[in-house]
C-alpha cells in the first residue's frame, strides 16, 4: 500500500513538471474590425494569412501562440477600393489578458477637377468670379480672373488655369459638378461636370468663360 501511494505521488510530480515545462497558455491572435464595406482584405502574422470578408466585424487567425511570443499584426493586401489600418498590431501575448487589435478601413478618396479658360477681368479693370459647385459632396471652388498691373502692383491675372475641388470624392460616389450663374458679365459652360469616382482623379472637367 505505501509503495502504491509513492508511486502516485510521482506520478503526479512528472505531470506536474511536464505542465510547467511545456504547458504554456495559449492565445488567440484576433481583433475587431471597423468600416469593412468591400472584399479582398488579408491579414497576415508569424507566416500565417487571412482573408476577412467584407462585413466582418471581427477576425481572428487559425494557429494560436503561446504565453510569451510576440505577434505582429500586418495589411497582406488592402480591400478592394479601400485602405485599412491595424492599431494594436504588436506585442506579446501574455501582456493582456487578451489580444485584441482594431483594424480600421476607409474607402479611397480623390481629387476633382480640370481646366478653365476666359475669367477675365470687367471692362474697368476689376477682378471677376466664377463659383462652381460640387453637389454629391458639397465642395466648392471660386475660381478669379485676377487684375492687371497698376503703376503700384504687379499682375495677378490669371485667366485660364487648372482647378481642383478641395473636398476629395469617394471611390464608387457619383459627382455632379455646376455653374453658379455668374452675374458679372461672364458666360460660362461646364463639360464633363458629372460621373462616378473611381481608383484615380479626375482632371478632365473643362470650364469655358467668354
């Protein structure tokens, strides 16, 4: 009975050893995501990938680590049409009670504009105005002839030029592009002032004043 009782007490000391040598805690490397509105997103960490649908709000990655081992979060390939961000992306499991990072994602944006040609300053010499207006977003650009030299200032003339819309569009959004009527003797028309945003700027409106 004593040498069975001694051979127990063993037993359970190399268990106990094994446990303590080899039986780390294990951590789910995972986290949240924001604003997923399109497919492609993969996310990658110590040689594993994922892929994350679109419309996940949360990802978490196949092969867990232990107590101790650091992970490093990364963007493999970006959505389609979108650019995401992870904060949260590193650090050592263990460290919290948990591992939860944030990926964070915002549709691609970009600039508006083109060219225009005959602002021109009024009969008298003053500067003339012409505002156009951006309907999808909001944005705005006042666009001015500038005046000619005085015997005391230099030219600011600047009859025809390139313009831009301060306020970027967002990928897949349509924009509509207007004409303030000007009231100051200038005639203007507008071509290519409507479309949808898509992977690059648009640079081709065309503003024509006379």
């Amino acid at each position: 009975m004593k040498f069975s009782l001694v051979r127990a007490v063993a037993a359970l000391a190399v268990v106990a050893t094994i446990a303590a040598c080899g039986g780390k805690q294990q951590f789910v490397v995972q986290g949240s995501v924001s604003s997923l509105n399109n497919s492609g997103l993969i996310l990658g960490n110590g040689g594993e990938q994922l892929s994350v649908p679109s419309g996940a709000t949360s990802f978490a990655f196949t092969k867990q680590i232990s107590y101790g081992t650091d992970y490093n979060i990364t963007i493999i390939k970006q959505p389609d049409h979108m650019t995401c961000a992870v904060s949260g992306a590193t650090g050592s499991a263990g460290y919290n009670v948990a591992i939860q990072a944030l990926v964070s994602c915002t549709q691609n944006s970009y600039s508006l504009g083109g060219q225009y040609s005959g602002i021109t300053p009024a009969a008298d010499g003053t500067a003339r105005t012409v505002t156009l207006l951006n309907g999808s977003t909001g944005g705005t650009v006042v666009l001015t002839s500038g005046v000619a030299a005085t015997s005391t200032t230099t030219s600011t003339l600047s009859p025809s030029g390139d313009f831009s819309f301060g306020t970027f569009v967002a990928d897949g959004q349509a924009y509509g592009v207007t004409v303030v009527p000007p009231t100051n003797g200038l005639t203007c028309t507008l071509t290519n002032g409507t479309g949808v945003m898509h992977d690059a700027a648009v640079t081709n409106l065309v503003l024509t004043c006379q």
